[in-house]
C-alpha cells in the first residue's frame, strides 16, 4: 500500500464530500496498483479514484488493456501527453519516457505541442494520448503528428469522451461563445466526438482496434464515468497500429 497517496486521497475525500463514508460501498479492483477494497468519490462521480495509486475511471481502462497483454512499458520509448498521476509514477524513472504537457507541470518532464511535437519521425515505441484531443482545435494536426514521431509496428492508444448516439462529430460553428460549447461538451472542450472518431485516426495511417471492457470489468473496476454529460460513455480505448 502507497501510505502517502492513501492519506492524501482520503483526507481530500473527507473534506470535499464526508457523506460518502456514510453509505456501504463493495470492494473495487484498480487495474492499475492492485488495490481492492473501497473507491472514493470525486464529484459527482461516485467511486471514481483508486485511493492507493490515484488513479481514474480512463486511467483504469488504460491499465486493464496493459495488464490483459502482458505489455510493460518501463524500458520503452514513450510519449505521453498531459500524464495520468500512476503512470506517471510508474514510468518516470525511464530515461525514454517522455511526459508531456503544454505546460510546466509536477507530472510532466516535458514541454510538448501535440500539434508540433519537437521530436524525430519514427522514435517511439509508443505513444498514450488519453482526453487531449477535445481540448485541440486543430485535433488533425495532432494525430498526424502522433503517427509521425510513432515507429513503424509502434502502438498509440488514444481515448476521448464519446456521444456515441452521434453518428458524426459535432464541430461547433465559428461563432458559437466558448461558453455555449463548453455548456454542450464540458470544460475547455471544443467539440464532441462521435461514433466517426475511429474513422479520423485512421484517415492519418492508423491501423484502429477499438476496444471495449466486459460488463464485469466495468462494474469490478469502475471504468466509465458517471457525470453530467451523460451521453458521453468513456468506455472505449483506441489501440492504434503504425
């Protein structure tokens, strides 16, 4: 057990939300640590973090793919945009894993521009990009670049909030208020996807395998999110192939 991330998380989910510990919750499995036992609510999103490793509903869903092929990325060479607090602990003392944000950030050891990315084409072995893509305006761009700096036979794993009662992406038009759009697609969100997201990673190259948990895994590890956007379903990673 991480004593320290345990304590940190429980004393955050007492003060934010202390009714939580009033109700009896089952024991959930983090695909990630391995902790089993009760789930903390973040929000409105009932047992939503591990408290041992942090981790989150898509951070579980990233960990359950790693863990059912055997796939250990500690030695790899890795980009990783905007990283999840447990892989980021887990991987940081790889000299090749590159973390990064747009910004300066406690997790992230790298500055990077998915749009422009500063690296070589063909130099890693893999590259994670999970709830970037919604936040870009020109999220084309980002793939095609994703593709580039990815080695051939390289894996990508992309994930983004899905309607999957939309056949197509909605764009919003050029003079719709910021506000309106994040009123339909959620904080800093500038558009919402559809059922047509695989199309546009494939239309750069990608070789796409969308994958899909089980209705046990999902329930046993709490892997899709519960919160206002209700049509909005994350319990889709995008394994992409170079």
């Amino acid at each position: 057990m991480n004593i320290n991330v345990f304590a940190q998380e429980y004393l955050r989910a007492a003060v934010r939300k202390p009714s939580q510990f009033l109700q009896a919750r089952p024991a959930r499995l983090c695909t990630i640590c391995g902790y089993e036992g009760r789930f903390l609510d973040v929000g409105p999103r009932p047992e939503a973090r591990c408290p041992n490793c942090s981790s989150k509903e898509r951070d579980r869903i990233m960990g359950l793919y790693l863990r059912a092929n055997r796939l250990n990325l500690t030695d790899k060479a890795v980009l990783h945009f905007s990283p999840e607090r447990p892989f980021f602990r887990l991987w940081k003392d790889n000299p090749r894993y590159v973390a990064g944000d747009v910004k300066i950030s406690k997790v992230a050891n790298a500055v990077v521009d998915i749009t422009n990315i500063q690296f070589e084409d063909d130099h890693f072995d893999y590259v994670i990009c999970h709830h970037i893509l919604e936040h870009v305006p020109d999220d084309a761009q980002g793939m095609r670049e994703c593709f580039r700096v990815l080695k051939p036979g390289g894996t990508a794993f992309f994930s983004v909030p899905l309607d999957q009662s939309r056949a197509e992406t909605w764009e919003p038009p050029a003079d719709m208020p910021a506000a309106e759009i994040e009123r339909i697609c959620g904080w800093d969100h500038v558009r919402l996807y559809g059922r047509d997201f695989p199309d546009k990673l494939a239309a750069v190259g990608f070789d796409v395998d969308e994958i899909r948990f089980s209705t046990e895994d999902g329930d046993r590890s709490r892997l899709t999110e519960k919160h206002a956007f209700e049509p909005q379903g994350l319990d889709r990673l995008f394994v992409c192939r170079k």
